[in-house]
C-alpha cells in the first residue's frame, strides 16, 4: 500500500502533490505552502510557479501555530487576502502551513455575511434594519 507523509523536513517536492490537489479543490486559487524545515511553493494556474516559496504569512502560522486570514503587506501576495492553516503532528505542533489567496475576494465576503448582523446592530442600533417605521416607500 503506497502512503504519503507530510513531515516537518519535507521539502517542496513532498508537498507539491498536496498543493496541486488543494489548488483544484478550491477551483485553482493561487495556493501556497511550506514545511517548518523548506520552503516550498506556490501553484497557479495549474502549474508550480515557484519550488522554493516562501511568504510572510506562512512564517507566521509557523511560528503561532494558527490560522491566520488576513492581507499580507509585504510578499509575492501583498495587498490580496490571505487563509493560511497549520499542518499539525500527533502532538500538535506545527510543521507546515498550507494556504489559499483569496484573488476573488470570497473568504472575505463569506465573514461578511457570517457578521452580518453584528453589522447592522452597529450601524442601525437595533435588528431588523431599518426598523419598519423607518422605512422608506419607495424602496420597498
């Protein structure tokens, strides 16, 4: 029986395989991803574009040991949304991070709508917004 293993010495070379299936999962956003020990690289477009990748973001999910959404200001990615997520071992440390841009704007637009109603209790003071009295006519 074959088996893969993601290792916290892995180089791009063992990733790249993962990279290449998660950047078709997500409908071939640019994904990016390195082990604790290598850099390793980014995909786009259906290809590798770079097998000796490293990003800001990466570093820091290695370091925290967490998710991290959020737009880079320096990088290959600056100015683009981010989702980046630690590759646990068996006693929860970090030993890679694998991460998706966001060039659509989609992760951004789903917490939107996930505080929507934070949202609208903020500007408005109250849910529903407006309250029926201060509706409008003409834009029912």
């Amino acid at each position: 029986m074959a088996r893969y293993v993601i290792a916290a010495e892995g180089t791009a070379q063992d990733l790249i395989p993962v990279l290449l299936c998660l950047h078709e999962i997500v409908h071939r956003l640019p994904v990016t991803g390195r082990t604790r020990g290598f850099p390793g690289a980014r995909v786009e477009e259906g290809r590798v574009v770079d097998s000796a990748y490293t990003g800001p973001v990466l570093e820091q999910v290695l370091g925290e040991n967490r998710l991290i959404i959020t737009t880079p200001k320096t990088g290959a990615y600056r100015g683009v949304p981010v989702v980046v997520a630690p590759v646990r071992d068996d006693q929860g440390a970090a030993i890679a991070a694998l991460g998706v841009v966001d060039v659509t704007g989609l992760f951004d637009l789903a917490t939107l709508m996930e505080h929507q109603s934070a949202i609208l209790k903020q500007v408005c003071g109250k849910d529903p917004c407006p309250l029926p009295a201060e509706q409008i006519p003409a834009r029912r």
